[in-house]
C-alpha cells in the first residue's frame, strides 16, 4: 500500500497540534482538578495514544492504558507498543480490571 503525503501539513481544515495530556492547557485544567492517573484509551495506539502516554508521563501522570480500548491497523505494532508502554512508562491492563478498581473506591 502506498500512502500519499502532503506537502503541507495543513490538511482539509486540520492543524497537527499537540494532544492529549501533553497539552499545556489540558495539563493545568487537570492539575487544577487534583489529577494525578490517568486511564488512557484510543486509536492509533503506536502513534496518537503512546505520544499522549509520553506526554502524561512527562509530566509525571501515573497511566493506565486499557489494552482492549486502544487499537492500531496491525496486530503486531499493537503488541510491540503495549509492551513498551508498560515496561516504560505505565499500566497496561484490561478494562474490566481497571472497572473493578474504580468500583472499590
């Protein structure tokens, strides 16, 4: 499969602008709330959700990435990418597991 790249990076009214819990903004909002975990799920897990697990564990977030809640196009990349997150920066569990814990608080 080919895929086309466009020159700019300005695509059909989209900018490439920074996510998830890297961003300055969403970092004071939460800080402001007294978060400190994170419970992560997405797409692209080898791209968009491993740069927001980064961003949080930047900033010293404790993450917990619901395995069967994040995907990615090939099976393979999402077992590489699972396993470096939890031996790098956080959690990966199922989020039944992740369920159980929130109900006992």
């Amino acid at each position: 499969m080919r895929v086309r790249r466009s020159k700019s990076r300005r695509r059909a009214g989209f900018e490439r602008r920074r996510a998830g819990a890297g961003s300055p903004a969403l970092d004071g909002a939460l800080r402001a709330r007294g978060v400190t975990s994170l419970v992560v799920t997405g797409t692209l897990t080898d791209i968009c959700v491993l740069a927001s697990i980064v961003g949080a564990f930047n900033r010293e977030y404790r993450v917990t990435v619901a395995e069967d809640a994040v995907a990615t196009l090939w099976p393979e990349i999402q077992r590489a990418t699972l396993d470096i997150i939890g031996r790098a920066f956080g959690r990966v569990v199922s989020s039944k597991d992740i369920a159980s814990e929130v109900t006992a608080w």
